[in-house]
C-alpha cells in the first residue's frame, strides 16, 4: 500500500510540470496573444488571392501570411 501512494505523489508533483514543460514548447517564434512577422521560413506560390493579417497588413495569399509566422488572417486585403 505505501508503493502505491509514494507512486500517486510522485505521478503529482511530475504531472504538472510536464504540462509546463508542453505550455512552453508550444510558444516557440510568437509569444501567446501576440500578432507579429517573424523571419519568412519557406516559400508559397505566387497564387494572388489577399489575406488581412492580424497586424493588419495584407499578404499575397495564406500561405504567405503563414510563412511570415501569422496564424491568424481573414480573406480579402486589409482595408486600412
């Protein structure tokens, strides 16, 4: 019986920072919360068909947005 509740401790105290460790390893490039171009990290067609970025620029096509690290973007040229 007490292998089973130092297992159960232990398994608490290590759950939660795992959790943590998955959290921040989900953030890498943008913060959360936060809209801004990173370094572009690869090559899209040359297909035009505009999309708004969330920092209100306007982008060729999703795949630019995206390659610019912009995850969130509606259709259509950004109407400043």
């Amino acid at each position: 019986m007490k292998k089973q509740a130092f297992l159960k401790t232990i398994f608490a105290l290590i759950l939660p920072l795992g959790i943590i460790a998955f959290a921040a390893s989900c953030t890498t490039g943008q913060k959360i919360g936060t809209c801004q171009e990173t370094k572009r990290s690869k090559s899209c067609p040359q297909e035009t068909k505009p999309v708004c970025g969330c920092n209100n620029k306007t982008y060729n096509n999703a795949c630019e947005a995206e390659a610019y690290g912009i995850k969130k973007y509606t259709g259509g040229a950004c109407k400043n």
